[in-house]
C-alpha cells in the first residue's frame, strides 16, 4: 500500500509521485530498492531532484514529561534533471543502502511496534513538496536475531520496543537516537532485575550490544539501573554459544551492581531516560515464540489479531498528520 498525495505546492493540474517499495524487510547495512512512479499534470514540468527520505517516530523527552515527533535520519537523491511531459508517466528505480544503525521493525515476521517510513520529495520548477509515504520494513542482522534468541532460550520474554530521541554516551552511535527493545526477566533473574533493556549499534565491522538493566531494591537499599555494553562481530552469528555469551553478560550485571550502577563512562544512560512498558508478555522456548505472543498488541494503535492492512493506514495515518503540521 503507498500513499499518494498531489503536489499541494504545485496546485491543482501539478505531477503526482508514487513510490514503490521492492517486497520484502530490509536490513541494517543493506539495499532498499524500489521505484519511483511519476505521472505529468496538465503542462510539462522540470523535475529537479527526486530524494528520499528516511524517517521515523521516536520518543522525545522535555521538561513537561514525555512526547513523540518525527526524526529524518537519511536522504538520498535518486533522480532528477529531466523534463515531464504532460500527462506523460516515468519511472525512476533505485537501489540506497540504509544506515546500519537503523532500527529493526520485525521479527520472525511480527511487527515490534517500531514505525519507519520512506517519504519521497519532488523539486519541481523551485517548489518542494513531499508527496508519498510508504512503511518500511527492517529485519535483523544475523547477529541481532542470534542474541535475541538467546535470551529467549534463557526465559526472557519480549515486552516491547520503542525508538529514544538522544545518545548513549561513551558509544558509537551515529544516528540522533536509538532503539531499546525491553524484555522480562527469566525466573532464574527475576530477583535481580524488574526488566532488562538492549540497544544494538551496528557498523560495517560488528555490533555494540548496550544492556541496561533496571535492578529491584532490597528493604535496606533503592533499585537502580546498571548499565554496559559489549562487541561482537558480524562473523560471530554463527558458530557461537550464544546462550553462553548472554549468560555472561547477565552474570557481568548482576555481580558487578555497585559499579555497574555508578558507571560513568556510558552516561548511565545519562542523555536520555527510561521509559515506560506496554504491558507485559512471557517468552515459551525461545524469542520467536515471545515474539509472536506479543508483538502484535504493542504501540502504534496495533491489537492483538489486526491484519497487516489495518496496521499499515495507522502508520500512514501517522505520518500524513504529521505533514500537515509542518504545513
């Protein structure tokens, strides 16, 4: 489904854009390809530059609490410098790469509540106007599917994801904000930890795999964040005990409180804060089954049971307002 709209800036008889994303997830580090439909209005028209844009809802904290607006986090021209006959139609196709921290919206094929979008402007004649709006769909890295899964394997259960405008001090990150896929503690952890929080930061070489843990008070002492991050490699996903290596992580966690908590070097978390959760969902044998039970009753006006139709006008919806804001 694409979301066509004529060119408001151009008046009625302008050109109409209607892009096509290629079938398919995308993922971090890789190709989106597609193709850009113009369709002239009732004169010819200089079409200067076609761009895309890569945009998402993300989470914004202020003084007055918390909100939510959209973030560019890419562009790409990927044509322009032709003429378009009038009522003449064209397409334009494209390959881009998309930024490799950009964050996941699916797993095992169930929406994590994460809206992406790809939003398509049109130069024409001086005037701007950004016409099209289609979804996007990104799935994980293997590296991001294998850690997931791990802690699934280890009885954590997917609670939710969202997007945090801000930055991860002492990190790599390169984008203005980052993705925080929250999980329930195991049984086994269930003392030590209310919920544990992972952001991946991806790069051409690898992986930061950013952990906080939101840590449960005793009678004599206060609940705390702990908070620290590891580097894995692309080439790790497979051949690694992967549920070894989380384990390893949790444990880091859990005996290290006190300095974990007082952390300074990673901002604990500092730029940004915590979040609240959408409820509460319990793993079975792995990710994939705690995904597939929860996922679909997460943010973004999705409920247990709506079909993919349904889902994609709530973000189109989104989106569309958003435009009219910016007027």
């Amino acid at each position: 489904m694409v979301f066509k709209r004529l060119l408001g800036s151009l008046g009625v008889g302008g050109p109409t854009v209607d892009t096509v994303l290629d079938a398919g997830a995308v993922r971090p580090g890789g190709p989106l390809s597609g193709q850009v439909h113009l369709k002239g209005g009732n004169a010819d028209f200089d079409i200067e530059h076609i761009t895309l844009e890569l945009v998402a809802r993300v989470e914004v904290e202020h003084d007055e609490g918390e909100g939510e607006g959209v973030v560019a986090f890419e562009r790409f021209t990927v044509g322009g410098g032709f003429r378009l006959a009038a009522g003449a139609e064209q397409s334009v196709p494209f390959t881009v790469t998309v930024p490799w921290e950009t964050p996941i919206t699916e797993l095992y094929g169930q929406a994590l509540g994460i809206v992406l979008g790809v939003r398509t402007e049109l130069a024409v004649a001086g005037a701007k106007d950004k016409g099209d709006l289609d979804p996007l769909a990104v799935g994980p890295l293997p590296v991001q599917e294998a850690v997931l899964e791990a802690f699934g394997q280890l009885g954590f259960g997917f609670r939710s994801a969202d997007l945090e405008y801000g930055r991860i001090g002492g990190t790599g990150q390169r984008l203005p904000f980052y993705q925080e896929i929250e999980l329930t503690p195991s049984p086994v952890y269930a003392q030590h930890f209310n919920e544990v929080e992972v952001t991946f930061l991806a790069d051409p070489a690898g992986m930061e795999v950013v952990i906080e843990a939101d840590k449960r008070g005793g009678f004599f002492s206060e609940g705390h964040d702990a908070l620290t991050r590891f580097t894995v490699s692309h080439t790790d996903a497979e051949g690694a005990d992967w549920n070894s290596v989380v384990e390893g992580w949790l444990r880091q966690l859990v005996e290290h409180r006190a300095s974990y908590g007082g952390h300074s070097s990673y901002g604990g978390h500092g730029e940004h804060g915590g979040h609240g959760s959408h409820g509460g969902h319990h793993s079975g044998p792995g990710v994939g089954t705690a995904v597939a039970a929860g996922a679909a009753g997460l943010a973004v006006g999705v409920v247990g049971g709506m079909v993919a139709a349904e889902v994609v006008d709530e973000i189109g919806d989104f989106f569309e307002g958003d435009e009219e804001d910016e007027g």
